[in-house]
C-alpha cells in the first residue's frame, strides 16, 4: 500500500512517498522530506514505515507536531486521511491513488497536411479500438519500458527499437531537454543502410509547437510548409517524410522523439496518433528512470553515511578518562549525519593526560576515513611515548603522503601532567583555545601553525601553560567562534568565553550546556553551518 503526503509548502506542492524504514521530516539539509520554514526545526519528526504501518514520531521540536489537531507525545500510528500538522505545515496522508494523467491544453494550432493534440489522443485513445495499426500493437512492449527500473542510459536503445518497430525510419532520434540549454539535446540516435550524414536539422516552430503545445508533428512536403524554418535544410538531406512527438510524461515535457526517412510515406492520423502514444509511453519510462537512478544514488551515498557513521561510533571515545584531581568534559554535535570533527584523551604510561581536537575538511565517509586515520596514528605515537612536537610532525607527514591536496585536518595537542597542571601544547592551524582562570580571567594559548597534511616538510613548536586550582581550559572547533545569525555576524570567540567565565563555577556539563545554548539562541533559525566540538579541562580548586 502506498503512504504519500501531500500539501502546500510556501505555495509550491507538495507530494513525497513514505518509502519503508525511516523518514526524517524537518528544516535541515538532512531531512529525507525538507520543509525550509522557520518555524519547523532541523530535525522535527519522523515517519517509521514498516510494512503498512506508519508511525509517526515528534522529536522534540521546539513548535510541535499534531494529528488530527492532536499534539503528538510520544509516537502515534497513522492512516489514510489523517493530517499532520508540522508547526504550521500541514500534510495530509493519502493512500494508494491511480496515476492522474489528466491534461489542459486549448491549443488548436494546425501545420501543414497533420497535427495531433495530446489532449486529443487522450480524449480519443479508448475510442478507436477497432483500428488496430501496427503502433498501437506495440504499445504493449513499450509498457515493458515503464515497469522494469533501469537507468535512463539503459533505455536508448529499446527505445530506439520500437520507433524502428513502428515506422521502419531511416533515421531516429531521441531529444532531451538540458538544464541551461535552450534547445534540446540529441542523447541517442539510430540511422539505418546507406543514408550518409547524422546531422539533424529541425524547424524551430516545429520544435516550440511539439515542446509548448504539446503537440505532434507530421510531414511529408517541408518545402512547402511556409512555417517550417529548417525546411531548406531537411530538402537538401532529401527528406520525404518526418515525424515528431513530445516526450511527456504526464507531469511535464521532457523532449521529443523524431524520425525522419527520405521516402515518401502516408501516415495515416490513427498512426500519429498512436505514435503519440508511444512517445507519452517512453517519456514516462524516461522519468521513471531518472528517479530509479536517483534513488539508487541515495541508497548509494546512505550506505556510504551509514558505513561512515559506524566508522566514527567506534572511533570516537563513548567515555573520557578519570583523573584525579581533574574533570573533564566532551561533546560533538555533527551538523550533518557524519561530521568532520574529531576528539580523543587518553592516559600515558607516565601518567599524563593527553588530548587532542581536530577538525577535518570534508564530511561524509571521506571525512570518517581521515579522522580514523588521523586518531589511529596519533594514539600509536601517544602509546609509544612520542613528545608532542615530533608527534604532530610525524602526523603532518603521513596525513600528507596518504591523501591528496584538499585534505588535511587542523588540529591541537595537549599533554597534561596531572600533578603539577603543566600542560605542553602544540597547535597545528586549529582555534586558540582559552584558558579561564579561576578569578574569571580570560587567556589565549597555543596559537598555530599549518594544519596537518598541506605540506610535507612542517615543524611544529610547543608552547606551555600551566593550569592552577579552579582553572578550565576550553578547547573548540570553529564550528562555535563562526556559528551565523540572520544579520551574518559571528558568534566569536569573546562571547563563548564570556559564557564559561560566568559559569565558570558550575560543572563543567552545566558550562558546556550553557555554552550550546547561548550558540543556538544566538543562531535562531538559521541552518547549522558546521560541526561543533567542545573539550574542557578544569583542575580542582582545592
């Protein structure tokens, strides 16, 4: 059973399948439905289909979800008739429909010796069933075309074949509409025996009445079509006879599917007709077609996304280590399904802390490789006992020899001695991060070099800072300083500062809490640019 929403979103229509499995609704770029309203959040709701059940859940959204004008708490079945209230959006479930393939035209434009309308052929197409010409007999195989899923590529040549099938042309073309492109674009031809050329000159009032008006185009005398710009050009190819057809795929025009042959042939009006039928046929296969290969590249890049996810759930720490006399704090909000960010602290053998944040370009499974690559050769070093500086210049190295020149990631290294608060820093073209000292004060430290991986030979210097009782140090990828509002200011670093300076006395998941805060507020309903990252360290006051 088919489950579609239907509605009006900033008045353009709406109608998405709800498709088996989970279906994301909500402003963000990653929602499977996308409602670009302020008033839905990023990730609003989602759509649970399993079998013929849909389930539809409220996940939290700051303006809520209602059925039926009931708000959803929890989850709640759905069926057929039922209306979804997306925080002003409403959507409205329909279940299986037949394919409307209505059509308005009152176009009544006539061309030399025939034309047929589209509209007329649909109006007339359950009315003649008593002739039976060869193309309405084909039609039958052309329905092969529309209910086997293959890529548009894949269709030429079947295509191709029953135009040859229908008319024996000497020559056939299919014409696509491009995007950007005026004209039509010939994406697959067939030309038979001995005819010499593939070349194609084409009329332009001919090709606007097949394309605009959705009308058929026959002829059998160009020279004396006084409309027909191009008809010197199809008289110096000896053109006797040429037939064209829109591409329509009840939705909108397509293209148009031509033939011409330099013999005279009658075509009868029920042919051209039928050959109308035909072209409606393969325009709706086309279609298909492209959304067959769109879903496939979506399943494609989901896969993909779920493989990087599962990359960086077992790569990225779930817990941070205890240490005495410390507390620390992480948290990472990917703006999409797998960021670029990466954190990670570990003890030493010494017992030493060591910590690093990084900040990856990229996002997707390219992304999750490089933050797997990075962590795995940054904790061998860390377990081998390498100081940081040589460290971070090995690693600059190797990210280099093994990715090409768009990627590399910034990156800042701490070593911590728990006993006395030194901590030696290398920064490696990451945010500087801030040190709040117990009495509110704000420092800068460790500003950076190149980040890791844009040239082989980089050297990297460490610098020290050492933390008394009740400092915290804040590391943070440029996901917080360069958060946007509608005005296009940044949130910066002097406000983010601010805000853990104030609650510099609270738990460092209260500080971190209230950090996020003030970043959302601040952003108000603009999209989530970038992936933010958040790790603190703060030495007990006693």
């Amino acid at each position: 059973m088919a489950f579609t929403l239907v509605g009006t979103v900033e008045g353009k229509q709406v109608r998405h399948e709800v498709g088996q499995g989970v279906l994301v609704v909500g402003r963000g770029a990653e929602a499977g439905l996308r409602l670009p309203v302020a008033s839905v959040s990023r990730r609003h709701a989602e759509l649970h289909r399993q079998g013929d059940q849909v389930v539809l859940e409220d996940l939290g959204s700051r303006n809520g979800t209602k059925v039926n004008g009931r708000p959803v708490s929890g989850t709640m079945a759905l069926q057929a008739g039922d209306r979804i209230d997306f925080a002003g959006i409403v959507l409205q479930v329909e279940g299986a429909h037949p394919v409307d393939l209505t059509c308005f035209n009152e176009s009544a434009t006539l061309v030399p010796e025939e034309e047929i309308s589209w509209e007329e052929v649909r109006a007339e197409r359950h009315q003649k069933r008593d002739r039976q010409s060869r193309l309405f007999q084909i039609l039958a195989d052309a329905g092969d075309l529309i209910t086997i899923p293959r890529a548009p590529e894949e269709l030429y040549e079947p295509i191709l074949d029953l135009v040859e099938t229908a008319l024996e042309p000497e020559r056939s073309f299919i014409l696509l509409l491009q995007e950007g492109q005026a004209d039509p674009v010939i994406v697959a031809k067939r030309i038979k025996g001995a005819r010499q050329g593939d070349s194609l000159a084409l009329s332009r009032t001919m090709v606007a009445r097949v394309l605009h008006h959705r009308t058929s185009f026959l002829t059998t005398d160009p020279v004396n079509d006084p409309d027909m710009d191009g008809a010197m050009s199809m008289v110096s190819q000896s053109i006797r006879t040429a037939v064209a057809a829109p591409l329509f795929d009840n939705e909108e025009v397509i293209g148009l599917l031509y033939a011409d042959d330099t013999r005279a042939k009658r075509i009868s009006r029920d042919e051209l007709r039928a050959f109308t039928n035909l072209a409606n046929a393969i325009a709706v296969a086309l279609t298909h077609g492209r959304y067959h290969q769109m879903e496939e590249e979506k399943r494609r890049q989901d896969a993909q996304l779920a493989t990087a996810g599962e990359i960086l759930d077992r790569i990225l720490p779930s817990d941070l280590p205890a240490v005495p006399g410390w507390e620390l704090a992480a948290s990472l909000e990917a703006c999409y399904e797998v960021g670029g960010d990466l954190y990670d602290a570990r003890l030493m053998s010494d017992g030493r802390l060591a910590f690093i944040l990084g900040d990856v370009t990229g996002k997707g499974l390219g992304a999750a490789l490089l933050v797997s690559q990075v962590l795995s050769l940054a904790r061998f070093m860390i377990g081998e006992g390498w100081a940081p500086g040589p460290l971070m210049t090995r690693l600059n190295r190797e990210i280099f020899l093994t990715t090409d020149y768009v990627r590399f990631t910034t990156a800042f290294l701490g070593y911590l001695d728990p006993v006395t608060g030194r901590v030696e820093c290398v920064n490696a073209g990451h945010n500087p991060p801030l040190l709040i000292r117990a009495d509110g004060r704000i420092e800068t430290c460790a500003t950076g070099s190149l980040p890791v991986g844009v040239l082989e030979d980089t050297e990297y210097s460490v610098s020290e800072v050492v933390m008394g009782p009740g400092d915290i140090l804040a590391v943070f990828s440029d996901g917080i300083p360069e958060t946007v509002n509608a005005e296009d200011d940044e949130y910066g670093e002097d406000r983010f500062g601010k805000v853990v300076a104030e609650r510099r006395l609270t738990t460092l998941k209260d500080i971190a809490g209230a950090a996020l805060t003030d970043l959302a507020l601040f952003r108000g309903d603009c999209e989530v640019g970038d992936d933010i990252t958040l790790v603190m360290l703060r030495r007990d006051p006693a």
